[in-house]
C-alpha cells in the first residue's frame, strides 16, 4: 500500500491556462442561463440553433460569418476549463446527460453522451475519422443519399480537420494503447494510429472530463467562441421543449429553463426565427420532434436510432498500465470491421481510458471478487469493440420513446445477430490481449472468470450466457432516429438536412445517419453539419 | 395497472402469479402501486427509508473497500449523498424505476416475493444480502437482473469516484489543479 501512496500523476500540476470562455464574458460575448430572463421573455433571430454539440456548434460559426444573426440554445449548463478540474464527480453531474447514468429502457446498455455548452465534443475522447467510404456507399445505394460520396464529402473533412487541428496522434501511444497495437502486430492484424483534434495537448488524459488544458478543439473553444465573438447569442441551461409549428412552417421554439439540478424552473422563454436548426442528439433530437408533434406521415421519427453497442475486456499486466494517464485513445483496428458490409455485424476496435468510477463500472459485480478487480486497476488494460449497427436486415436498430413527463426513453434490444458480434469481439480482444502479453483476462460479463491463457479463454467465452443486463453494452455514439435520405417512406430529411415535412427545419446532427457509421461519429457529423450549413446560407441568401 | 396490497391476501396472490407475472416483463410500477414517502431532509430523492437499504447493502456491494479510510460514521453519508445526486438527474423513466425499486424494499411481502431478505434491512445479515444479489444477478427474470445491474453500477460509480476510495483501487489522482484566477462563471447582463 505504502507503493500506491507515493505515486502520483504523470504530470503533477495543471496550472498556467487562461479560460477562454471567462474571458469572452469580460469583452461582452452575448450568453446567458435561461433562468435570469424573465417568464415569457420573446428572443428573436434570422437562425435559431437548438444543441450546441458537433452539429450546432459548427453551424453556429459557420452561419454567423455569413452575416446571419445566429441564437444558439442548450439545455446543458456553461462549464469552461476554470472548471475542469479532471474530477469525474463534478464532470459526471455537470457535463453528461443523467450524471452518466442515461441507460437503454431495459437497463442493459449504459449510454454516455454529453450535456453541457459544446455538447458530447466537451467530453469526447478525440478520435476523429472520416465516414468511411463503404459507410457512404452504403447510404447512397440503400436510401438514397445524394451527392454525399467519399469524393463530394472529401473537400467538407479537409476544410474541418484543419478547423479543428485533426492530426494522426505524433506522440508514442500510452500503454493502455500500446497493448492494441502491440496485440496486432504480434497476431499480424491490422492497426493504426487515431487522429485527434487537439492543439498543444499535454497528454494528460482526462479528455472525458473536460480537457483543462484547452487542448481539445472541442466545440466550447472554437466554434462557438468564434461565433460569440461576431455578436452571436447563446441562452443555456435552456431546454428546447417543442417546436411551435404552422402548416408547414416552424414558426418557433417553446423553451424551458433549467435550474442546477436540471430540473425545468416552470420559466418559459418563447425564441422565434425564420429559420430553425436542430442539433440536439439522436436521442433528445426525436424526442423534441414527437414532443411537438411534428408531420411525420411515415411514423419514422426515433426509429432506426443505431448506438455502436460497444462491448469490453480487460487484461491485468505484471507492469503498471495507469490506464487513467495519456492520451485515451490513439490506437485502433479495423481488422474485422469491413470483412462484409452487409452480412455479420463488423467491428471496430480501440480502447477506452479507466478513470476509477467509470472502471468500477465496466468490471460489474459486487462484492469480495468486485473488489479484487478494482485492486488492480493500475495494471488494468481494456479493449472495446463497437459494433457497426444497422447495416443489417437484422439490426434495425432501436426506437426513441417519450415517458409520461415528455422525457425520452430508449429501447434498444441487442439481439441473436448483435449477439454473435459481441462473442466474436470477446474472443478477437482476448487474443490480442494475450498475444501483448497479458497475464489474464476477463470479459464485461457478470458470469466472467480470469482466463489465464488464450486457450482458456476460446474454450470459456463463448459458454458465457446470452442473458439481458448479465454483461456490458455501451455506447457514447447516438446515431440515427431522423434518417436521411430521398425515399420518404423511409427518411425524413433530404441529403441537404432538410425536414422533409416542413419548410424551415433543418436537421444536423448525427441523428440523421441512416445507419451507424462505424468508426467515432464526431467528424462525420462536424463535415456533414459544415457541408449543410454552407448550402442553408445559399438557401438563405438566395431566397 | 395491479394494485398490490401489502395484506395477507395481496400478498398470497401476488405469490402464486409473481413467477409467471415478472417473467412476462413487469416493471416496478406494477409491483408498487403509488406509496410516496416524503424526501429526507437535505436529500433531493432519497427517503430516509432508503438509507436503510443502500446502507445495509453497501458493505456486501462494495466488498472490503466499504467504509474505507472514511470510516463507518462518515462513508453511509457520502456514499447516500453521491446516489442523491445522480438519482436526481436521471430522467423520469430511469428515476421512477429505482424509486419503485426502492419502494419493493421497504415492504416485507414484496421483499420475499423478489427473493429478498424478509427481515428489515438493518436486520438481514450479510449472508442474507449476499443471497439475495447473487439470486437477482443470476435470475431468468430480466427484471431482476436489470434491479442488479442498477444497484450495483449506481453504487460503484458513486463510490469509486470519491476521492477517499482512491487507495482502495490504486488511482494515484489527478493532477492538482491551479488557476489564474478564482472566479465563478458570471453571466453578461
């Protein structure tokens, strides 16, 4: 014990970092919290943006260069890096939707998306992939999307990646990491180095709690700071509660404002524009739609919502693997993702970084045995495979449902055909784990042993039984629910985002993903939201 | 939707069809009809009837780590206030489900009809607990294993995440933090 006292953090002070966000206060940005406008205040502007996450955030910049006078609204509060203080209490309650409780309607999926001024970008781990080409394929051919291939989608990424500072990660790979590329190249699997948006990072590796170096070109530190600076207006702590719809027309948004513990203070704010954006999640997005009403000849809203159901192991090495310390993710392979598109489910593989909470979690159990796992976090590895949902006629994908309060509810089911993905990823992680050497491993299963070697752990995995909430899903991937497209019956915003059913509503945000992406969504949402908001401003301008 | 009573009667019926009944996908709801007890003074969800249960659970939960370097006077209150302020900001499905659940184990019918200690909780011995997780975790019925799973991930989270707790999972911490200034995000008139 006397060991694990003296050791301390990599780097053992943060300290030097000017809050960029404080600062845009001082010089008069114009932003708020709902709660200090009186009840039935009236806002006004040419675009109201409603999420300020990838979609929102990256619109939001984008529109107010072009001269419009842009209103952004987030139900989540204004937190900055004077905030960030790598602590996963204070980030669990401040920045994540339901304090990183939000769960599937039965429980067996854990669900981390964020909630806060920047949106999941705040709270995201970096990696940042272009949509892959079999995935655009894909839509075209299957749904119809329009003008959205790997070429017309190139110059939109590029213009984005340069925005946000997306880079191969140039540092070496903590160990946490190491164990994936060492695991593949021993096996002679493929793997890669993730790019990241991030500028000067420290590599400290509390990406997931609110970067407090500013490194992280999240939302909260670009965009939106830009769009700040040239007179745009951002109310927080705001909950869009619905649309307020005319015919074909949005004529405004109803909002709520939110006290600390995120509750609706019954203060309600009326914000109307001739133009409204919705970039709220795959989950909270069709929430607000079905709260609202909204035309939906085809009852497509919240269906198909894809998640990546992301599954875990973990692997205890002789040596420290401080899987809290580094950047979180540099690492991936591809290996038994795109074997088939379309027959069974592809995954990708990377690892995730185990601050304590979140590990204590991940290992699932209770008791002396529970305990015995925690103990070992500090040589602690964990590899996660997210399955490529929705390509499929087997992976339709889950539903978007509204509890008695208006509040969204998930069902999502994994099924016989997610099922073989999740045995086969257990087995592909186990083997690399193994083949980097090491000692055991266990699977995200409740029913789970220590395997010592590879051998115990082909034999023992695939006896693990199929039992609802008996082992790990995950996912910190919303996708679907809104889905593009030019076939109706089936989609409901055009290749451009816009609503189909109404005139003034566009959609961009990962909700409209035909299926999932099958890699991190973060940059296919930035490049499709930066393609759309460019084509909105001609719209708008031409009009 | 079923009103259970907690008579002799309520309770005898609630046996015979409990097994088929839960198996065809009961919610808590069905189970507990609409007891409110008020909230505990300075908590935001919590009951002081549902101290008593995640109190007495805790120990068998969190295993050698409970009470910790906190101690036993102090860890209950920690680890109480820490599931307070998560519960609080589940939305109202997710948040109505554990309350129910929490409401199944304040009463003894319900409790043995869910395979749970029939002795109050600050009663039931660590066996008892012990018994009664391992029944839920490798149970047919998927409510019980989804009330498992929820007990067990809230309380780990909540735990773990305590600064305290560190030494019994070997986190080092993070680095210390120090800032420019010390001043509260104030918002433009």
């Amino acid at each position: 014990m006397t060991d694990i006292i003296k050791r301390e953090p990599v780097i053992p002070v943060v300290a030097g970092i000017k809050d960029p966000i404080r600062d845009g206060i001082k010089a008069g940005w114009k932003l708020q919290s709902a709660t200090e406008l009186s009840n039935d205040s009236l806002l006004s502007a040419d675009v109201i943006i409603i999420g300020t996450g990838a979609g929102g955030g990256t619109a939001a910049e984008i529109l107010t260069d072009a001269g419009l006078n842009v209103l952004m609204l987030e139900e989540g509060p204004l937190k900055s890096s004077d905030d960030f203080r790598m602590d996963e209490r204070e980030a669990y309650r401040d920045m994540y939707q339901e304090s990183a409780g939000r769960m599937s309607k039965d429980g067996s999926m854990s669900i981390l998306q964020g909630r806060c001024v920047g949106g999941t970008t705040v709270i995201n781990w970096t990696s940042s992939f272009r949509t892959p080409e079999q995935t655009l394929e894909h839509w075209a051919k299957e749904f119809g999307v329009k003008g959205m291939s790997s070429e017309e989608m190139a110059p939109w990424f590029a213009k984005m990646e340069e925005r946000l500072g997306v880079e191969p990660w140039q540092v070496s790979p903590n160990k946490n990491n190491a164990v994936l590329k060492d695991g593949a190249a021993k096996l002679g699997l493929d793997w890669k180095v993730i790019p990241r948006n991030v500028r000067g990072c420290w590599n400290l590796g509390y990406c997931g709690v609110g970067c407090p170096t500013n490194a992280k070109q999240s939302m909260l530190v670009t965009t939106i700071p830009s769009a700040l600076e040239q007179g745009a207006k951002l109310l927080y702590s705001a909950r869009a509660e619905r649309l307020i719809m005319e015919g074909r027309k949005v004529l405004g948004v109803e909002v709520s404002a939110l006290d600390d513990n995120y509750q609706p203070t019954g203060k309600r704010i009326i914000a109307k524009a001739p133009h409204v954006i919705l970039a709220a999640g795959a989950i909270n997005g069709p929430a607000l739609m079905l709260r609202s009403k909204a035309p939906d000849p085809h009852k497509r809203i919240g269906k198909r919502t894809f998640f990546h159901p992301t599954t875990f192991t973990f692997a205890e090495f002789e040596e420290y693997v401080d899987p809290y310390y580094g950047a979180p993710q540099s690492i991936y392979s591809d290996h038994y993702q795109w074997n088939t598109v379309t027959g069974p489910v592809g995954y990708k593989l990377e690892v995730p970084p185990l601050p304590p909470g979140f590990a204590s979690v991940l290992l699932l159990g209770h008791g002396a045995n529970h305990f015995q796992d925690i103990q070992k976090l500090p040589h602690l590895h964990s590899m996660i495979a997210l399955l490529r949902d929705g390509f499929n006629a087997e992976s339709e994908g889950g539903k978007i449902e509204l509890s008695n309060d208006g509040s969204p509810i998930i069902d999502y089911k994994v099924n016989d055909y997610l099922w073989d993905g999740v045995v086969r990823s257990w087995l592909s992680m186990a083997e690399m784990q193994f083949a980097a050497g090491a000692k055991a491993t266990r699977v995200s299963h409740v029913d789970s042993p220590w395997f010592h070697s590879w051998e115990e752990a082909k034999a023992g995995i695939p006896k693990l039984e199929f039992r609802s909430n008996a082992y790990t899903i995950g996912s910190a991937h919303c996708m679907g629910g809104m889905a593009m497209g030019e076939d109706q019956t089936r989609c409901l915003v055009d290749s451009n985002g816009k609503y189909h059913h109404l005139d003034n509503l566009y959609v961009f945000d990962g909700s409209v993903f035909p299926t999932s992406i099958g890699a991190n969504p973060q940059l296919s949402i930035y490049g499709m939201a930066c393609r759309n908001a460019h084509k909105l401003v001609e719209t708008i301008k031409n009009a | 939707m079923q009103k259970i009573t907690t008579s002799r009667r309520g309770f005898m019926q609630l046996s015979a069809t409990s097994a088929a009944f839960l198996a065809a996908g009961a919610s808590f709801a069905s189970l507990t009809g609409c007891t409110k007890a008020p909230v505990a003074s300075g908590y935001k969800v919590l009951r002081n009837t549902d101290f008593e249960f995640i109190t007495a659970i805790a120990p068998v939960v969190l295993g050698g780590s409970y009470p910790g370097v906190l101690g036993p006077e102090k860890a209950p209150e920690v680890l109480l206030k820490a599931v307070d302020n998560l519960v609080v900001t589940l939305q109202e499905y997710a948040q109505s489900q554990l309350i129910m659940m929490f409401d199944v184990m304040q009463s003894a019918p319900l409790r043995v009809a869910m395979d749970a200690p029939w002795s109050t909780w600050p009663e039931a011995t660590a066996e008892d607990i012990e018994r009664f997780l391992q029944g839920w975790k490798t149970s047919m019925i998927p409510l019980k294993r989804m009330g498992y799973g929820s007990l067990v991930k809230v309380l780990a989270m909540c735990w773990y995440s305590q600064p305290e707790t560190f030494i019994s999972s070997g986190y080092p911490g993070m680095p210390k933090r120090e800032l420019l200034t010390d001043q509260p995000i104030a918002a433009a008139d």
